[in-house]
C-alpha cells in the first residue's frame, strides 16, 4: 500500500475545559514549527462538541477525528485513506471489532461487553449496520464533515451514532474497516455517561421526528 503524500496537514487540538497541561504542551509546540492549532470551548462542553468545533474549524480537503490518547496509532490513517480512495467512500471508520485480532490491550471485560450491548441498540434502534460506531478513529471528506457536523445535535457521546446516522440519511458512502486500537489506562468514562450513551439512539430518532436534521 502506497502511503498518501499530504500538501497540507495540520493537527486541530480542541481543548474542552481540560485541568490538565493540554493547553501548555501545545503552545509549547508552535514555536516547535509544527502545525498545530489550539480551539478552546467554553468550558466542559463534551466530546461531540469538542470534534464538531475541530471539524468546523479544520481547513484540510478530509478530516481526521481521533482521539488524543491516540489508542488508534496515527498511521493506521494509511488504511482509511486507502479505502477512501479504492472505494470512492466519503465516510471511512475505523473499527475493533471486524478484527479483534487487532486489538493489543482489551479494555475491562465489563466495559467491553457494555459496547457489544450497545451495538446491539444502535443496530435496533438506529438503524447502523456497523459493528462498531463508537471507535474514535474517523475519516470524513471535508464537505461531507461539514454537511454532517452543523446539522449534530448531540454533544457528547453518542454523537458519532448521530453522525453515522445523518451520514447514511445525507447520501454518503460509508466504508468500515478493521484497526490496530490499544486500551489506554487513564481514559475514563463516568458511569453516568456510559448509560446516558444508551439513549443517545433513541435521541437520534427523536430529533430525526421532530425535523431537527432538516
């Protein structure tokens, strides 16, 4: 597989009210001559938030979302950009669970199987034929991203159920495709917003009902 020679790259770091060294480790780096820009939202505004305001604010021709802990290796987006370009997909995903084999370290057996549970309810509910729609390793066209993102409602975690959604209801192509992912300690989702996420389809469809996508 040849690799992809970008014109352009820049990292978009959203900072959503972290307390944390994030805003001073980037500013360390611009003098660094890396490219990199810094977004700050008004305070703890959610992860949805956070990857909309970096999607809206990107400048590229396609949109990288992955998340900071990077449990995704940054290269695995030779395979995205591959499947983009073989397949014409505008929507490329990266997925744990078409090749578990992929996967180094295994999150907590409860908080794996809380995913495949939650699978199963954005399958039923929402109607995604994905396996895995919560991995945080995304590839969007630019123009697709943006269509997709000014239309998001939810800020937190669901809204890459709610992204997926409004993809497949604007018409673009999503490919899904196996990457290596890592458990990282430290990242933590709180019990309550783990089963606030189990709503975030039946959300979907309300906002869908009520023409809030429109």
């Amino acid at each position: 597989m040849a690799k992809a020679r970008w014109d352009f790259a820049e990292i978009v770091v959203v900072d959503d009210g972290s307390r944390d060294a994030t805003v001073r480790l980037v500013q360390a780096m611009e003098p660094a001559g890396i490219p990199v820009r810094l977004l700050r939202n008004p305070g703890n505004r959610g992860k949805g938030y956070a990857v909309r305001n970096g999607v809206q604010k990107s400048k590229g021709e396609w949109v990288l979302a992955t998340d900071a802990d990077l449990s995704t290796p940054i290269e695995e987006v030779e395979k995205l950009w591959s499947r983009a370009q073989d397949s014409g997909a505008q929507v490329v995903i990266g997925s744990r669970a078409l090749d578990p084999s992929l996967i180094g370290v295994h999150q907590p057996w409860v908080r794996e199987s809380a995913g495949k549970l939650f699978n199963l309810c954005v399958r039923m509910v929402a109607g995604l034929p994905f396996k895995d729609t919560q991995c945080g390793f995304k590839l969007f066209e630019a123009r697709a991203a943006r269509e997709i993102f000014q239309r998001q409602q939810i800020e937190r975690f669901g809204f890459d159920v709610e992204a997926l959604f409004l993809a497949r209801r604007l018409g673009y192509s999503i490919a899904e495709i196996p990457v290596q992912w890592n458990n990282v300690v430290g990242t933590k989702v709180s019990t309550l917003g783990g089963l606030s996420a189990f709503l975030d389809p039946f959300r979907v469809r309300w906002h869908q009902a009520r023409g809030r996508y429109d």
